[in-house]
C-alpha cells in the first residue's frame, strides 16, 4: 500500500472526485456481488473508467480484475472486459487529451510500475498465457495485446517467466496460425516483444517453424508491395536471425534464402513509389545484411553468400542496382547490400565485375558506380555506399586488383579514348578539386594494393601527363607534390593513407620514395612543427610514413640508409617527440569509429578521414616502428640477418607449398580419373549383368519353345507306329543306308570272285574237250572224279553263300524300305529326301536282277557239270597229261582254298556285322527273323532242287 501511495502522489487535500468514490463501489460490487451479471456490468463499468482514471482503477480495481480471471473464465464476456480494463491500465497508449495532461515520463514511469505490481506475482503472467489459448474472440484477442504491453514495459522480467513457463513460447506461436487476421497481425506484435535481445527464445520461436509461418504470410500479404503487416513480419525476421548465428544457419539450411528473391522483383515501371513499399524494401534488404554481416562467422557468412548466388538473389540484386527510377535510400541501400554479399567471395565477385549497365555502349557495374563515387553532387551517402562497394569488391580479390591496377597500367590504356576506365577514373577523383573526391579516391586505390607486394611494384611504373610540353610524371612523385603543395586536411590525410599502404612491406617503393630528395624534408618538417588540433592527424601520418621508410627500408641508397634516416630524426625531431606524434593517429576519435566496422559510416563529409583496413595496418605497425627507432646498427644487422633467414624460410615454404598444391591437383586429377575408371566399369558391369540376363531369357524362351515344339510334334504324330514312338532319328536312318552300301560293295566284291571262277573253269573246259582218249587208268579216273567232287562241293558251298547273302540283302532292303516309310511319315521335314530314297530303290533293284542272274549262271555250271561227267570216259586216254594238269589243278585249288578263307573270314565278320545290325533293329522295335528259320527255309529250298535234280 505505501508504494501505491506513492504512485498516487501522496494523500489529496481537497474532497475526493466523484470518479474515485464510483470506482470503490464498482470495485466493492466486483468483489461481493454473488450473481454474475452484476459482477460483468460492475467489470464493464471499471473498463468504461479506466481510460480517464486510469490511476484509480489501476490502485483500486486490478487485484479485483485478476480475481476476475481466476474464477470467472466460464464466462468469456466478464474475461474480455477485465482484460480490456487490465490493457487500458497498464498501457501506455493513451488518448491525445491525456497526453497533454501529463508528461510522456510520468506516463511511462505509470505503465511500467503497474507492469511490475502485475507481474509480481508470476502466476498471472501464467494465467494470461493460459487464456490466449482460447479461442473465444473477446478472450484471445485482449489477451494478446495485455501481454504485448507487459513486454513492452518490463520486457526481460516477462521474457523470463515465459521462458519457464511450460510451453509458454509454443502456446504464443499458435497466433500466427489463427485464421482472424487481427489475432495473427497483434500476435506477430507480440513476437517481436518477446525476442528482442533474447536469444534462448529467439531458438525456441525460430524452430518452432516460425520461418515458414512468417515468409508465408509475407507472400500471401504481396511481398514489398503488402501493407504494414509486411514490416512487421520482417522487423520480427531481423530479431530472430540478427546476431543469432544458430538461426542464421537454421535459416540457410532451410532453403529458406531462395524465398527471399521474389522480393526483389521490382518491375520496369519504377515511378511512384509508395512510402510503404519503400520501407518494406529497405527492410528486406536489412534482412538479406543480416545474414551476410561481416560480424558474422566467416564460414556462416560465406555460405549464405553463395546460396544466394546459386539461387539467383545476387543477379536480383545487381537489376536493381542497375535499374532506373529507383529511390536514393533504396539504391545506397541495395549498393551496401550487394557490398556484403560478395565481400571475400570470389565467384560473387567475378560475377559481380561481369556485370554491365544497360547503357549504349554498355559499361561495367563498377565503372558507373565509381562515377558516382568522384561525382560531388551526388548525395554523401550514396558516396560512401559506392566506396564501400568497392572496397568489398577487392576484400581477398587477388584477380579484382590485378584489374583495377592493370587499367592504369600504359601497355592497356585506351589511346582512342572512346571508353572510361576505372583507373582513369580513380585518377581523376585522387587529383580532382574535391577533397572527398580525393580521400574515396585514394582509400579506393589503396584498398586495390592491400596485401599484394606484386601491385605495388607495377603501380610505380604508371606515368601521368600533367600538363602539355611538360615529361610525365611518375603517379608515386604526383602524389608526394600534391601533398607538400598544402592541400585540404580530408586530401592529405588520403593521400598518405595510400602512400602508407602503398610503401608497408614493398622496399623497391620505399627506395623509389627515397630517391626523390624532396619527400624526406617535408615529412620531417611536418613532423617537427607545432601546429593546431587540426594538422596533429596529419603529423602522425607522417610519422608512420617515415616510419615505413625506415622499417622497410633495404639501404639500397646510401644517403637514406637506416641508421642515417634515425640519426636524421633523432636530431631534428626527437625520438620521444616522434612516438608521440606517431601516436595521434590510434588516439584520434574518427580512428576509433573506423576501427570498429568495415562500412564507412559518418554523419558528414567532414568526419571522413580513416578507413577500416587502415586502421589495421597502423595497429600493427605502430609497435614496430617505434621499436626500430631505438634500435642499434648491430641489432639492425642482426634483424637484417633474421629477415633473411626467414625470408630464405619463407621461400622453402613457399616452394613445398608449392610443391605440395602441386601434388594435390595430380592427385585430384588420379582421383577424378579413378572414379572415372570406376564409373565405367560399373557401367560396363550393369552392362554385361544386363546381357547375361537376356541371354538367359533367350535360353529359356528357346527351352521353352523347344519344349512347345516337342508338344506340338507328339501331338502331330501319336497316330505313327511303335518305332517312332521310339524317336528313330535321321542320323540312324543314314548309318543304316551307310552299311546297306557297305553290304552291295561287298556283294559286288564276292561277284568278283565268282567271275574269277568262272574264267578258271572256262580255261579248265577245253582242256577237258582235248582229252578224249579212253587211255587212262582207272586209278587216274577215281582221282579225277574226286577232284570234281571236290569243285562240285565248293561251288555247293559257294552256291548256299550266295544264296545266304542274297536272303539277307532282301531283308535288309525289306527293313530300309520300311525305315525309309516310318522316317517320311515321322518327320515331313525328311520328305525333301524322298529322290535319295528313289534311287535306293532302284540300285536295289538292280541288285535283285544280278542276284537272279548269279542264280541263273549257277544252274547253267550244274548243267556243264552234268556234260562233264558224260565225257569222263574219254578223259582216260591221256593219264599223262591229265597229272600234269592235276598238279596245276591241285595248286590252283590250294589258291583256291585260301581265297575261300579269306571268303570264310569275310563271312564270319559279315555275319557280326549282321547281328549287330539286327540287335540294333531289335532295339528300334523292327521284327527280325531267327537265323534258324533262315536255314530251315533254306534247307526245305535245297530239298526242293534235290528232288528236281532227280527227277532229271
């Protein structure tokens, strides 16, 4: 109660208003009242009070109205004006009339004290958080901006009981799904309270889906052509990714980088931009930083940057630093933004320097943007935004550099003058009547020369034509007159940034520096003057000019070695004098403001004299130059011998280094064809994988085709007879046919034999008819009719042979006749073979002829047979020569005999033969005949000729 009074100024002397005596008794029924409505039109009462008595009701009414909360959630109504009574309490938005009445202090310290009494007691807080779950209009919707104004009034203390609240952030999260657009826009208000400068709940809100929630919205709402709802999207963006390098990657992570470039579609029409649409973009090109910063994480921020080179916000960005029509604040505002995304990023900036602007003839982005940048009536910021562009353009550009100087150089200036270059330009700035011209221009070349020893020796070979008549004159020897000529502050002060840039650590510049006799002079006059505030800044830089001098000095000119050039300072300025002075520049308050971001950021022209990575340089040269001033000829040598050491050092390490990147790219290159090679062979793997595979499906499709077609034909032919059933097949067909021709060859070879007897008996015959005498003995005759016996039996024998061999040639063409049948009707392929079966048929005819004319010439010798014994009486006659013709007869039959053996053995093998071919014929299924009915069959035949020859 005593800090109430307080609140209240103390007790009043006069009667109180009538305004607080209503307030106690609202309050009273409020608090004792059992039926609702009364409660609800006592609460409502308060709320229409609590605008003008914002005071009384806050004193007297809130711990009632918190009451309220607690047991009357049933009704919504009674909720939503105690909610509405509690907001206008605590709020400090209040109605103009008020505003004029008390002063903005006495109303902020009002809301923030009745912010604190609210939030004592944590469980309201909990209690509020509990009732924007609802869904009821009249309760969510007071809810919201009652916890809103909390946050605005004492933010960290409500931050923090959310934060343990359980799902507290979560259930503030749920706004910017409702469908009313009130609730989801007052809900986005009520975020950006909530993560300001909190990064724990800043994580929470961001995975809690928030970036799709709000990107979403921004797209439904137009982009930069929404409303305000838009801005306050993007203001609650800023606070979740700005300085949170969690959500930034979140962010980056999520592809979340490609839905900003639909923001930057700025059409043709350019003209008539409204004020929101101007604030949105500038906003979302705040957003785009962000993420880039240069306080960010280097692998963060490089990351981001080339996500958005790979989705096309860079080329984006570039049309619209190009475009015309656009406002000023929106294009220095896009120059700064294009700035940080290709800062330190090679492939942003190589596609940055390939950008032209759409002029006749075109011209590269950075040539128009450094013609606003020596232009002095373009506006300051928009300088300063160009500078910094290019300043970003040459951070870590070894190549971008190397452009810039080259155009200075004289082999690659235009000599028909037809096109501006950016060295001709920086040129014209560095000498122009413009002291700010002068200072962009200078900081511009030196940031061209930053850590590259190679561009500071070929910039010494740039010559300028001063005037006409006059030899040119060297762009180092320009500079140092400009300089002693007594310009402006902010033009002295850039020309010897770049000299000091120019000269740090390049001694064939020091030594080109020194040989002009002119520049030691002044920089020691400079020095050792005491001058105003003013020229103090330009006395340290001449101290840390002359420093260079000294520290990078290699005593190639005699006159200006080191020790002389100590000696020099030493008598004329002083050691003391000269660190003192030397220590000007760290001292300065625009250095500090440099030093602390790379943009170039100052309120006026005038407060423009250091550069951010000139600063840099100063920190670290300042320490040892003030040491190599008091040191000693020997610990000069001494330091000389060290630098070379470690320049020799240097130069093995840079030689492995070398070596070694060399290693690298053969071994990447062996990589690359290694994987190659491997890519190939799994090529050439799935390739022979996929052909086995339709090999093996043309296997089975022919096996199963086979197995079809074997289907196919037994179905033909289940009507043909046993041997095909069987599978009789070609081959065997043929191999009969090859031994049928065996047998006739050798039948023609016995037919051969015979005729070699017949010709035997032919030359016995006349012989035979000369002996006609009946002068012989009978012993001669018995011998005689023995040897004819003999013949007689052998060509008996030789008789049944033939016949034998005649029964078995029909029946093996009987069998090939039928062979020849079943192969037709088994197979109708075989029927091409049907000509070849013809002439069978007619050589087996022929063999039968001759068999029967073999038969006949049989019958005729038992006929000369018959006549020969008739004339064996007269054979008697010539005993003589009958024994001369026995012995011949007796040798020719020993010839003979061994012929018929050769013949026995024939048949012996003939007769194998034929019982394999019918053991074969067997196993085909062929009925074949016994040769026991063969022989009786034969025999009943010679029984029959026995009976004939008889009978004769």
């Amino acid at each position: 109660m005593n800090f109430l009074r307080g609140v209240m100024g103390g007790p009043s002397a006069g009667p109180q208003p009538s305004g607080a005596e209503t307030i106690q008794k609202l309050c009273d029924r409020v608090a004792s009242s059992t039926l609702l409505d009364d409660r609800r039109d006592a609460v409502r009462a308060l709320k229409s009070l609590s605008k003008k008595y914002r005071l009384e009701v806050g004193i007297q009414a809130m711990e009632h109205l918190v009451r309220v909360l607690q047991t009357d959630r049933s009704d919504s109504e009674i909720i939503g004006y105690a909610l509405d009574t509690l907001y206008n309490v605590i709020s400090n938005d209040l109605e103009e009339e008020e505003q004029e009445e008390n002063s903005p202090k006495q109303v902020d310290d009002l809301g923030s004290q009745f912010t604190e009494i609210f939030i004592k007691q944590q469980e309201n807080v909990t209690l509020l958080l509990t009732l924007v779950e609802e869904f009821d209009f009249h309760v969510r919707w007071p809810g919201v901006k009652l916890l809103t104004s909390l946050l605005k009034q004492q933010g960290p203390q409500v931050q923090q009981i959310i934060l343990v609240s359980p799902m507290g952030v979560s259930r503030l999260m749920d706004l910017l799904a409702d469908s009313r657009e009130v609730i989801r826009n007052d809900g986005v208000l009520l975020l950006q309270q909530l993560t300001k400068s909190n990064a724990a709940i800043q994580k929470i809100v961001a995975f809690e889906n928030a970036f799709e929630r709000l990107l979403d919205i921004i797209t439904e709402e137009g982009n930069s052509d929404g409303g305000i709802v838009v801005e306050d999207c993007l203001l609650l963006l800023q606070n979740l990714l700005k300085n949170n390098n969690s959500n930034q990657n979140f962010f980056k992570e999520g592809s979340y980088i490609q839905r900003m470039k639909p923001w930057f579609e700025v059409g043709d029409d350019n003209c008539g931009w409204s004020a929101q649409k101007v604030t949105n973009l500038h906003l979302m090109l705040q957003l785009v930083r962000v993420l880039v910063s240069p306080t960010n994480p280097p692998g963060a921020t490089s990351s981001c940057q080339k996500a958005m080179f790979h989705c096309g916000l860079l080329q984006q960005l570039c049309t619209i630093l190009m475009a015309t029509g656009v406002p000023a604040d929106i294009l220095t505002e896009t120059i700064n933004t294009v700035s940080e995304v290709i800062r330190g990023c090679q492939m942003n900036q190589d596609y940055f320097a390939s950008v032209n602007a759409p002029s006749n003839p075109p011209r590269p982005a950075i040539v128009v943007l450094l013609m606003s940048m020596v232009n002095e009536r373009q506006p300051f910021v928009l300088r300063c935004a160009v500078l910094y562009c290019f300043q970003c353009f040459l951070y870590k550009n070894q190549k971008g550099q190397g452009e810039i100087v080259s155009t200075l150089l004289p082999s690659t200036i235009d000599a028909t003058g037809n096109s501006v270059s950016a060295g001709q330009l920086l040129c014209g700035g560095l000498f122009s009547t413009d002291s700010l011209s002068n200072w962009c221009a200078a900081v511009a070349l030196a940031h061209a020369l930053q850590e590259n020893a190679t561009l500071k020796e070929q910039l010494l070979r740039v010559q300028l034509a001063t005037s006409i008549g006059n030899p040119p004159v060297s762009l180092l020897q320009q500079c140092t007159n400009i300089l002693s000529q007594g310009s402006k502050v902010q033009t002295r002060v850039g020309l010897l940034m770049l000299l000091c840039t120019w000269l740090s650590n390049c001694s064939i510049a020091v030594t080109h520096f020194l040989h002009n006799p002119a520049n030691i002079p002044f920089l020691t006059g400079q020095i050792a003057e005491n001058l105003g505030e003013e020229e103090q800044l330009v006395q340290g830089l001449c101290a840390l000019l002359l420093g260079i001098s000294i520290y990078y000095n290699d005593n190639s000119l005699e006159n200006y070695r080191k020790e002389k050039l100590k000696q020099l300072i030493e008598k004329r300025i002083g050691r003391e004098n000269f660190i003192e002075k030397l220590g000007f520049i760290s001292k300065h308050e625009l250095y500090s403001r440099a030093a602390q971001k790379p943009q170039p950021s100052f309120s006026s022209p005038d407060h423009m004299m250091f550069d951010h990575e000139f600063t840099k340089l100063v920190k670290e040269l300042e320490g040892v130059i003030s040491k190599a001033i008091y040191k000693s000829s020997e610990e000069d040598k001494k330091e000389e011998e060290v630098k070379k050491t470690l320049e020799q050092h240097d130069n093995i390490v840079t030689h492995y280094k070398k070596v070694i990147r060399e290693q690298d790219q053969e071994l990447e290159e062996l990589k690359q064809q290694v994987n190659t090679l491997k890519s190939q062979n799994e090529q050439l793997q799935t390739t022979v994988t996929q052909q086995v595979s339709q090999i093996q499906q043309h296997k089975d499709q022919y096996n199963l085709l086979k197995v079809q077609l074997g289907k196919d034909n037994q179905h033909h032919n289940s009507h043909s007879d046993t041997v095909q059933m069987n599978g009789i097949q070609v081959e065997e067909v043929s191999k009969l046919k090859e031994e049928l021709e065996e047998w006739k060859n050798k039948h023609e070879l016995l037919q051969g034999q015979l005729r070699e007897k017949d010709s035997l008996i032919e030359k016995l015959k006349p012989v035979q008819l000369e002996t006609g005498t009946e002068q012989s003995s009978q012993m001669s005759k018995s011998s005689v009719l023995e040897h004819n016996n003999e013949l007689q039996k052998e060509l008996e024998m030789l008789r049944t042979q033939i016949q034998l061999q005649s029964a078995e040639i029909s029946k093996l063409q009987a069998e090939n006749q039928k062979l020849q049948v079943m192969n037709t009707s088994a197979d109708p392929a075989l029927g091409d073979s049907s000509a070849t079966a013809a002439k069978n048929l007619e050589l087996e005819g022929r063999l039968v002829q001759e068999v029967k004319e073999l038969k006949s010439e049989v019958k005729a010798l038992s006929e000369e047979k018959a006549s020969l014994k008739q004339h064996l009486d007269s054979s008697n006659s010539t005993v003589a020569i009958l024994q001369d013709e026995k012995s011949k007869l007796q040798q020719e039959v020993a010839e003979s005999k061994k012929e018929q053996d050769d013949l026995l053995v024939l048949l012996a093998d003939q007769d194998q033969k034929l019982s394999a071919l019918k053991n074969k014929l067997k196993d085909l299924g062929v009925p074949v005949e016994d040769e026991d009915d063969i022989e009786s069959g034969d025999q009943a035949d010679e029984d029959e000729d026995g009976d004939e020859e008889e009978q004769d």
